[in-house]
C-alpha cells in the first residue's frame, strides 16, 4: 500500500500525452499525464474516463460544445462521447479509467500509448 | 456531463460522515465527504477503495502501522485490508469506490449510510 504524492509524480517526468500509471484498484487504473497542444478525435467503446485537473486549463472539445476544466475540477466523459483533449498551455492531470483503456481509444496510431509506464 | 468543481460541492454540505456522490463512471461512484474524529474499524470485502485528501491531514490506522495523507496525496486500501480513518481536525476527501460499497464496510452500525445523496 502506497502513499502517492500526486505533484511528486507529476515531477518525474516531463514528457508530453504519456500517461504513466499510479496506483490500480479494482478494475481501474489511476494515472498521471502532461498534456501540451491538441490531442486527437477519439472515444472509448466500453470505457468512461475521468479528467481530474492538477495544473493548467484542460479545453475538451466535444462534438457540440466544449468544456473548460480549471485545477481542482474534474469532467467524466462516458463511453461512445468523442472528445479531443486541448492544452493551450501545458496542462497536469490526473486519469482515471479503466486497465482496458487505450489512450487514443478507438483510433491507433503514432500518439498511441500501448503500455503505460509505471511510476 | 457535468464539470464538477470538488471544492464547490464541498461547500454544499457541512455534516460529517456522510459521503455524498458527485459522479459515476463504469462501475464506480466518486463521492465527497467531510470527516471529523474517528470512524470505527471496518473492511471492504469486495472493494478497493481510493482517499485523495483535498483539505487536513487524514490518519488512516491500519492494523500494523498507520498513514498521514496529506492534500494531494492519495491512498488506496485493498479489499479486505482492515482501516480505521481518523481527523484529527476536519478532513476534506474525494472517495473512488464501486457502488457497491457500503461506509462501514462489513459493519452495518449507526454510522452505516444505506444511500448515500447525490449533490
């Protein structure tokens, strides 16, 4: 049983749309990630996903509106919605998402994280 | 879809004890509660559970040691494993738990929340 700091985490790393696995409880993983620029058209066939912000503004476009998620705010996205992560500037978040979920959901490509790294 | 500010529907409520839902995602609620003094000894059988503490300093007494989790940390207790959290002063938390999860674990007392609200 580990006691994780999340901002100590966070510091471990620098690189961009990795994200890197924190803890697992049930069937889920908790992860963090950096987030920098625009990210990609997806959604998740069977997955709900959870965005809680640390740091920075989160702008999630949707197919009909979007949705500005600021440091202690948190939006869940549920499974068949597309979305397209934005960080203007860079953004810190916490996922939550179950051990299933590929990054780039129904799509597969370069910016595919296929096995996260655990830190 | 719902952007939850955490502090915001912390605000909404001022009793102790009583976790209140604040989102759902597959199989799992996201509650919010405020502790203050000591629960009593319980487990999950069945369910991991998560603590993020947004405000305080939580004691999570385990039966072999204990843990101080402090705002931006998180701890997530197996199922089965015995706890017993303590505030000292009032403790603001995030709980992550299947909806199955009773408060009281394997103890049904008067502390037990059949149903917890949604806020």
């Amino acid at each position: 049983m580990e006691l994780v700091n999340i901002n100590e985490k966070l510091s471990r790393f620098s690189d961009h749309w990795s994200p890197k696995i924190v803890g697992e409880l049930n069937d889920s993983y908790v992860k963090v990630v950096k987030l920098k620029g625009e990210f990609i058209w997806h959604h998740h066939d069977n997955e709900d996903e959870l965005f809680l912000v640390i740091k920075g503004q989160l702008l999630m476009r949707l197919r009909d509106r979007e949705v500005r998620i600021n440091p202690g705010e948190f939006l869940i996205v549920p499974r068949g919605v597309e979305h397209m992560p934005v960080a203007e500037e860079e953004v810190h978040l916490v996922l939550l998402e179950p051990k299933t979920t590929l990054n780039t959901g129904n799509v597969r490509n370069e910016r595919t994280v296929e096995e996260p790294a655990r830190i």
